[in-house]
C-alpha cells in the first residue's frame, strides 16, 4: 500500500465551475472545448478523449490556503460530471504523461523538482520522505500546470535528516 494520497480537486470546485462558468475565486469566465488534448481532468484525473469530450478550462489556484503567494494557472475538467478520483496510489490516468513532482515547504516554496520517470509510486514516496517536503504537487511537465496534490497518509513518518 501507498504511503500517500493523491488529492484531486474538489468536487464542489468542478460543480461550482460546471454552474457557474466562472473561475472560483477570480470571476474569469470559464473556456468550453471539445478536448484538443489529452488534459488530464483535475477532478478524475483520467485523460480526455481528443475529439470526443467537452472540456472546461479555468483558472485555479492550488496554493489557495497554503501560500502567502498565489500561484493560479490553466486547469481542466469535464464539462459532464465525472467521479473525484480519492484512492492511495499513482492514477492509472497519468502513467505515461509526461510529469514533474514538486515538493512545497510548509510556506508553499517549492524546494524540489523531479522529473517523473520509471515507478511514480517510489518517486512520490522518496520525495514526500524528505523533512524539507511537507506536500507535493503532480504538474504537467511540457505545460507546467497542475495537476493534483500529494500528502503523506497520516501514519507515514518523515526521513531523519543526517548532519
């Protein structure tokens, strides 16, 4: 088992977004596709089918309780409804995605950035292990955008730092 989560957007933010077609927290209008890309969708974390599925692009920013300093980007989610993704392990959705972990300090700094390659599972766990990474985000590496957060479960200790 996983010694950490994956938290996808929440649901309440993607129905605020669906209703409202406005970005929450910022009043810009929302952008309906058809998908031009494989996304992935913030909320189920499955990728888009080109061509086939509406798609919403709005402005998040996931630092909203984290940081003294925002950082809100582009983020996508079906238009339909889908299911949050809530599990303890790497998405199925994001394998093969190119992708980069960043690990944040207490402050929202970030203060590492990993190239995911090869098992996402030991690279989250070696990241998160570290006593300067209190989270990390999953981002999109040729975008740069967010994807999702990772925590550490509650029982999963830090490494001892070595002087």
């Amino acid at each position: 088992m996983a010694r950490y989560h994956v938290v996808a957007l929440l649901q309440q933010i993607a129905d605020e977004v669906r209703h409202s077609l406005q970005a929450p927290g910022y009043g810009h209008p929302a952008h309906m596709e058809v998908a031009t890309g494989h996304g992935p969708c913030r909320l189920c974390l499955q990728t888009f089918r080109k061509g086939e599925e509406e798609r919403l692009l709005f402005t998040y920013n996931p630092f909203r309780h984290d940081a003294e300093v925002p950082c809100p980007g582009p983020v996508f989610v079906h238009k339909a409804p889908c299911a949050r993704y809530e599990r303890s392990e790497f998405p199925s959705g994001l394998r093969g995605l190119p992708m980069t972990l960043e690990g944040y300090d207490h402050t929202g700094m970030a203060v590492l950035r990993v190239r995911l390659a090869g098992d996402p599972d030991r690279l989250v766990e070696d990241v998160l292990s570290r006593p300067q990474v209190a989270y990390a985000h999953i981002r999109n590496t040729e975008a740069g955008c967010f994807i999702a957060r990772v925590e550490r479960t509650p029982s999963t200790p830090r490494r001892v730092a070595r002087e």
